[in-house]
C-alpha cells in the first residue's frame, strides 16, 4: 500500500475525483492512499471467498454481494468519514435502498471480507478491521493465505482466529452459511 501526499479531501470530493476512476485508492480520514494492483494469491483467494458467499446469497435472495474496489463511506465517532474499498461486502436486502448510490454506498455493509496483502502490516489490518466495526459492520472475516488463518471479528467486540480444519460460519449475519478453511487453503493448482 502506497500512501499519496496530496492535500487532505473530503469523502465528497474523493468521490468526485475516483468514483468510476480506473485509480484503485481509499480515503483514511481525509488522507487518500493509492493502491496497487493485487498479486495472483491474493486474487485467487478473494474469488474463492467471494464465489462461495455470492452464490449462497444469490440462491437465497438474501441482498446483494459486493465485489472488490465497491466503495463504501464510512462514518467516524470524531465526525471525519473514510471511504474504504473491501474485498468483498455482503449487505443484507433489508437494508438495500430503493435506489442505489450512483457514487458509493452510504450504508455499512453487514460482512467485510479482507484478503491480506503481503505488505499490509498487522497494525494496518488492525486498523481498518476497527474502522469498519466502528461503521457498523457485523462481522468481519481477514483472510490471511501466508499463515492460512482466518481472524473473525464480531460487532459485539468479539474475536477468534480459525485455522485451517475449522470452519467459517456466517452466524447470524448469513446463518447457515458454512465455509471450511480447506478450501479456500487448497492448493492452487487443485480442483
């Protein structure tokens, strides 16, 4: 992660400048960070995360999933906004407006999916799992492919680490969803 020196913007105003732009950035607190692109790891596991929870959603017709770079702005206790880009969101249709945003989402999504880059730093990953729990996310999945773990981080202030012979659970966020760990820790040349 790249951090850009420019002059402090507003979410508004970082929505104006990269809302449908080909530039991959979020704003922290006014401070835009550009990104790079993601490495092959890194893209295979948030296809296989993602897959898996977007069909269960969609066969359900539970809400709508949201791929990587989908922006969402987030509030903060100080009155300071963020606009983050997950790697993969869930919102639960209930919660959908009538209309969607034509720039990003103004609403929190109810599961965050975050796949860690080899060069996010725990205290990086620690952060941004905070602010999206601070917006209102319900549940938080860090899906770590270097020590094959998965940190869950639950809205009630709860945490567990799941190793690979565990399972995922969506909870009560998408109860019955299920997802064991092997597969997603499967090797890359398997089926």
């Amino acid at each position: 992660m790249t951090v850009a020196q420019r002059e402090r913007m507003s979410a508004a105003e970082f929505e104006a400048c990269f809302a449908d732009s080909d530039t991959r950035a979020e704003l922290l607190r006014g401070e835009v960070i550009l990104m790079s692109p993601t490495t092959p790891l890194h893209g295979i596991y948030t296809m296989r995360v993602s897959l898996l929870i977007a069909q269960f959603v969609e066969e359900r017709g539970l809400g709508v999933v949201c791929g990587a770079e989908t922006g969402f702005v987030i509030q903060h206790a100080d009155g300071t906004e963020s606009v983050l880009a997950p790697d993969m969101a869930y919102i639960a249709a209930e919660r959908i407006p009538d209309v969607l945003p034509e720039g990003f989402w103004r609403i929190p999504p109810d599961l965050v999916v975050e796949i860690r880059s080899r060069s996010e730093s725990q205290r990086e990953v620690t952060q941004k799992t905070a602010m999206w729990l601070e917006a209102g996310v319900r549940l938080v999945w860090n899906v770590d492919p270097y020590r094959q773990v998965v940190s869950v981080h639950r809205a009630k202030g709860t945490e567990q680490t799941l190793h690979i012979d565990d399972t995922l659970s969506g909870e009560d966020v998408l109860s019955g969803f299920e997802l064991p760990l092997r597969r997603i820790f499967r090797p890359v040349r398997s089926l």
